[in-house]
C-alpha cells in the first residue's frame, strides 16, 4: 500500500472509503478524521455482548513475553469493515466448503458477524487468555440469542498462539487484523504456505491494517488479488491468496 500518496491517490483513497462505508459513512469518516475523533460504535448493545474497547497486549494475562512483545493490543474490527471484508471475498466462493479462521481473534467480534454467513466453521484463535474467555461468552450469547440468525452455529475460540494453530483441513478465508509482527507474522505466513501445498486447498488471506504486508509481497507463493486503502490506515485491507508450489521438502512433509 501506498502510505504518502499523491493527488491521485488520495482521490482513490476517498473512493476507496465510499465504497467500504458508503455515501453518509464516508462523509462522517472524513468529519472524524479532520477532528481526530473517535467514531461511535454500537456493536455491543446491538448484539448484546461485550467486545469493545481497548487493551494493551502487557495487560491481557499474555504468559509467553516473545509473543506478547510482538502481539499488537486488541481493538475491534468495526462491524461495516469487517462486514465489506466478508461481503467482497465471499461472493463467489462456496461457504460450505470454507472455514472463516480469525488469526488474533479478540473478544470475538469478526466471529459473530462471520456466523451469520454459511461457512462450514467459523474459528477464532487468540493468544490472551482472558480475551478469549470474553469471547467464548460473546459467542455462547449470540447463538443462543433467537433474534439475530446465525448460519453457521459451528463456532469456536481456540486459545493459542497463532503460530502453533493447526487449520482445519479444508478452504481457509483467513482474516487478520493487524495481530502479530515479524518473527510471529513470518511463522503464519510460513504455516499457511505449507498447508496450501500440502493439501492443495484454497487458502484466502484478509489482511486489514496490514502492517507486515511487505513480507507476503516478498515471498513467492502470495499473490495479492485486491486491496482497499481508506482514509484511516486501520480500516484499510487486502485480499492475497496463498499459490505455494510443492517443492521436495514439502511434499516430503505431507507424506510424514
Ligand atoms: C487488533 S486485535 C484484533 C481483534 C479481532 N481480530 C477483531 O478484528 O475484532 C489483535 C488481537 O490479536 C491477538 N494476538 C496477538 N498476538 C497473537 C498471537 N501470536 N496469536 C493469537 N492471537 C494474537 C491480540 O491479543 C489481540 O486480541
């Protein structure tokens, strides 16, 4: 992405922003950003769960200091980016056949907007242990709540360091917030790659606020099929798809 862009490239940035939040979205977003407010958030009180705020990485119960050092905090996903996200990526895939894994899974926000779409699983895999207790119960309100229709009920928080997760063996649509840096970003990015040539499934990456997307850029067998830069760098993303060729080594692996 282009962090200081030209004329031009603002102009595609505030078309960019149109087309994620819409005409009075857009108008409000750019209100905001000229003051540098905050915008208001109604997610919790709509679904009757807990899922906002803000909490530094050194205050949420992280044991292991490598990964909490390059763990980013947790902040939401906003339900119109994460809703946009899922309605561009989805639209021609065949949701039974893929399984919706939130990489750095927070209270569990991007899941509950997930399930509301026939994916075959819906996982989110967090580092903190009290974000994921948080998330286990977000996710038992909702599916138990009648008046919003999930679609998928398989939903589960696996709490673990996304480095160490074992996918499903299945399509993967990934989604990352800006979750984890360097050393740990390279480990996924490296995981998925072998799971794509071992098992020849298709495995979609949705990288929003993508920080560390220079090392996908970098290496062979990503390939970026969109992206989209708005106004605030936290609410940009891009699509890449995971194209790994089997070398010797891997297709040995596959065969251990
Ligand atoms: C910016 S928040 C995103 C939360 C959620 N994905 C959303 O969009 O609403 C990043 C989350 O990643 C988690 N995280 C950081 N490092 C991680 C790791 N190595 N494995 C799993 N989760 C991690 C953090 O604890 C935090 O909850």
């Amino acid at each position: 992405m282009e962090y200081n862009p030209d004329t031009g490239g603002k102009f595609k940035i505030v078309m960019n922003t149109y087309r994620v939040f819409g005409f009075w979205e857009t108008l409000k977003e750019i209100l905001l950003y000229l003051l540098s407010q905050k915008p208001h958030d109604d997610f919790d009180k709509k679904y009757g769960v807990m899922t906002s705020g803000v909490t530094e990485s050194s205050e949420a119960g992280i044991a292991d200091e490598t990964a909490r050092s390059l763990a980013v905090g947790y902040v939401p996903t906003r339900e119109v980016v994460i809703r946009h996200i899922l309605e561009s990526t989805t639209k021609e895939l065949d949701l039974n056949e893929f399984t919706f894994v939130d990489l750095g899974c927070g209270k569990g926000r991007t899941l509950i907007v997930a399930a509301q779409l026939p994916f075959k699983e819906v996982i989110g895999v967090e580092l903190s242990p009290l974000h994921c207790e948080v998330a286990e119960a977000n996710i038992k309100r909702y599916l138990s709540d009648g008046k919003q229709p999930a679609l998928c009920r398989n939903v589960r928080v696996s709490c673990a360091n996304a480095a160490n997760f074992v996918f499903p063996d299945t399509n993967l649509l990934i989604y990352m917030y800006r979750p984890f840096l360097g050393p740990i970003f390279k480990h996924v990015a490296d995981n998925l790659r072998r799971f794509q040539a071992v098992t020849g499934h298709r495995v979609l990456i949705a990288y929003s606020c993508p920080v560390e997307e220079l090392m996908l850029e970098e290496y062979a067998g990503f390939v970026k099929r969109t992206e989209y830069q708005v106004i605030s760098m936290d609410y940009s993303w891009s699509l890449w798809e995971c194209q790994a060729e089997i070398s010797p080594i891997l297709a040995l692996t596959a065969q251990d």
